[in-house]
C-alpha cells in the first residue's frame, strides 16, 4: 500500500487502475485515499478497538482537510472506547426505523407487536423470526423501502441463503418474509407482496424427519445416559414423557403435583396447556435431581438455569452410545412408535403427545382421558424398560413398529 504525504493537488492527480487501491496520508495517521476504478475518491480512516481492526468510510465528496478533520474526531472517540462504525450503523438504522417504510422498520414493527403480546398469545418462535431477520434479512434488503422491493432482490438473497447455509435456512428466511409482508399488506391497502408460490428452496415432503432409533440404539442411548449426569437424566426424562427438547429441559418443580405435570400454554406449541400423567420411571428421575434453592428447575447444570448446551451434550452421548445421526427431537418419534407398538389407541396416543383430535371430534369429544394418557405413559416405561433390560438377559433386535 502507498504512503505519501497528500495535498489537495495530489488528491486530484491521482489516476484510478484496474481495481481498487489506497493510499495513506502521512500527514494524518489512519487515513485513507481509496480509489476505484470507476475514478471515485472517498477518504476512509482505520483504526484498532479492543485489538481488533475497523474501518470507517468517510462521507463521498469530502476534501483533504475536511477528511483530517473527520479523521481525528474518530480517533478521539476510539481513544474513549468508542467504536465509530457502530455508531454509524445505529444512527443509520434509526433512521430507517424513522421512516417507516423500510423492509426493517415494518419487520420491527411487527416484531415489536407480537412480542408485546401476553406469554400466552405470543409466538413461541418469535425470538427465532427475529435473530432470522437481524441476521439474515436487515444486513441485505432491510434498508430498502418496502413498496420498491422487487422480487428478484428476494430471489437473490434466497440464493445467497441456500449456498452458505442451506435450503432449509432460505426457507427460514423466505417464512419470515411472507409473515411480514402479509402482517404489512393487512395496513397498507397499495402494498402489494412481490412473493409468489414456488420460491420454497424445499419440498414440505423433504423437510419432514422419519428419523427413529432401532431397540439397539435405544439401548446404548439409554446407557450412555447413566455416564452423562443431568444431561443423561434429562434425555431419558424425554422419551419417558415424549416431550420436546424446551419442555422437558425447563420443567420447574411448581408444575409437578404429586404425579402430575401441568405444562401452561405459553410453554406449549400448541398454546394449550397439557397435562402429562408421569409413570413412576419419570417421577423417579425427577426425584433424584437435587433441589437447589431459588432454583426452580429440576434438570440444572449450574444451579441458575435450566440444563442447556445441547449440542455438546448430544455429542458426547454419540461418542459415549456410537449412536450417530439423530436428534434430541427424534426422541419424540421413538415414544410416539414405541406407543402403537405396545396397543395403544392413536386417539390416546396423540393426546400423550399433546396433539388434539380432528376439528368435529375435539368439539364433541371433552372427555380428558386421563386415567387412559396415565396407563399409556407407565406402559410406554415398562417397554423402555423391556427394552434396556430384555426378560431373561436375552436380546431381541428389532425396530419400532416390530417385536413384542
């Protein structure tokens, strides 16, 4: 890179070449001429903060002096720990918000309302659409004005998505688009969506799991299990209860009674509260977690919150199993199976998984069939249990959906 001393003339000399180049003036420290091929000049400063590099653009059609001036006010504010481009991108986003017609100032607004919702009317995956957008969206389209934006800038950026991070994410992306887009179209009668049918990068058919594990697997799961402490406890809890991962992880001791687990709708998918009758295996495990006081949690790796680090727990019972390529939801799958394999009715089951019964039969059928969900989840222990220690000591293979 150039260094020289610059002035006025020598800025207006310099001559652009095949790709961007800079030059830094030796007259001020951290600033520089950046020259494009194009023949445009913007004066930029770099400095360090916190150890790390940064740059800060300055504003197009400034001169030298103007530029020495700018650059030295940014290093006064990274001597007092301030870090300029931050403050930029805020001011720039506020303004954006400001306005109110830009692709992130509707997409906060809507953020904004579903997350002042009550607990129980609020989306459970609203923290989700909104690490989408912060992450994905507002980097890319979420300083253009809604109204302008045109479906091709859609599809590329859905392209983007898919190469560094799969169709499954640009369908992420793609999902919280259209809510927005139709949430914004519902208030603004001249807002047309520039999304149409086939922009899914995935069929509903592919992203569907079928995942399950063989006896053998559950076996060497389970036993692994009893080597990974609350963690081990916590995936067992899972299975014995066919719940999903967030239900079962942040169970609090308020919503066990005796035998009985209230889940309250705004821990619920289906914003329904759900009554799960605990087998014996289940309180068991409940009962030698140890009480931590102003803990509420049951399943607690730091006495604070509730277990988490799923990842690298999940990883060490595949290294502790050898069982490979599953997930912790997959587990919901195996009780849901293992529940028809010992007989019991689908209606039952599905009411043990917290599903509801078809639109006519849910309006007449009020029954809460407890006693019913009660013997589905102790039998669904004693086959986990068949399962883990076979009669006899004697091992049968098989799949959910085959054996006794």
């Amino acid at each position: 890179m150039a260094s020289k001393r610059l002035t006025a003339i020598s800025v207006a000399q310099v001559r652009p070449r095949g790709k961007r180049y800079e030059i830094a003036d030796a007259g001020c420290v951290g600033l520089y001429l950046q020259v494009y091929p194009s023949g445009t000049k913007r004066f930029a400063v770099r400095y360090r903060l916190a150890g790390r590099p940064a740059k800060y653009t300055l504003a197009a059609g400034l001169g030298l002096a103007a530029a020495r001036t700018a650059a030295s006010e940014i290093r006064q504010k990274v001597e007092q720990g301030i870090d300029p481009s931050g403050e930029k991108k805020a001011a720039r986003a506020a303004a954006e918000i400001a306005a109110g017609t830009t692709v992130r100032a509707v997409a906060e607004a809507y953020l904004r309302q579903q997350e002042a919702k009550p607990g129980g009317e609020r989306l459970r995956t609203i923290g989700q659409r909104r690490a989408t957008c912060e992450r994905l969206i507002f980097p890319n389209i979420g300083a253009r004005p809604i109204g302008e934006l045109r479906r091709s800038e859609i599809i590329k950026l859905l392209d983007a998505v898919e190469i560094e991070r799969g169709g499954r994410m640009a369908d992420e992306v793609l999902s919280c688009l259209n809510i927005v887009f139709s949430w914004h179209a519902l208030r603004d009668e001249n807002f047309r969506t520039p999304i149409i049918k086939g922009m899914a990068r995935t069929r509903p058919k592919d992203r569907m799991r079928s995942r399950t594990l063989t006896d053998d697997e559950v076996r060497r799961v389970w036993k692994a299990c009893d080597s990974a402490g609350v963690f081990g406890d916590y995936v067992k809890f899972m299975v014995l209860t066919a719940t999903r991962r967030n239900e079962a992880a942040r169970i609090t001791r308020c919503e066990v009674s005796g035998a009985d687990w209230l889940i309250g709708a705004d821990r619920y998918k289906s914003k329904r509260p759900h009554l799960i009758p605990l087998s014996k295996a289940a309180q068991a495990l409940l009962a030698k977690q140890p009480q931590v006081v102003d803990c509420p949690y049951f399943f607690t790796a730091d006495g604070r919150r509730a277990v988490r680090g799923f990842g690298p727990g999940k990883a060490r019972l595949d290294q502790l199993s050898g069982v490979v390529s599953w997930r912790l939801h997959d587990l919901r799958r195996v009780g849901r199976s293992l529940l028809s394999r010992i007989g019991i009715s689908n209606d039952v089951a599905e009411m043990c998984l917290g599903h509801t019964l078809p639109t006519i039969r849910k309006t007449y059928d009020l029954h809460d069939h407890y006693r019913e969900k009660k013997h589905a989840f102790e039998a669904l222990a004693a086959q986990l249990d068949r399962i883990v220690l076979p009669p006899g000591g004697k091992v049968v293979e098989g799949r959910f959906g085959r054996g006794p």
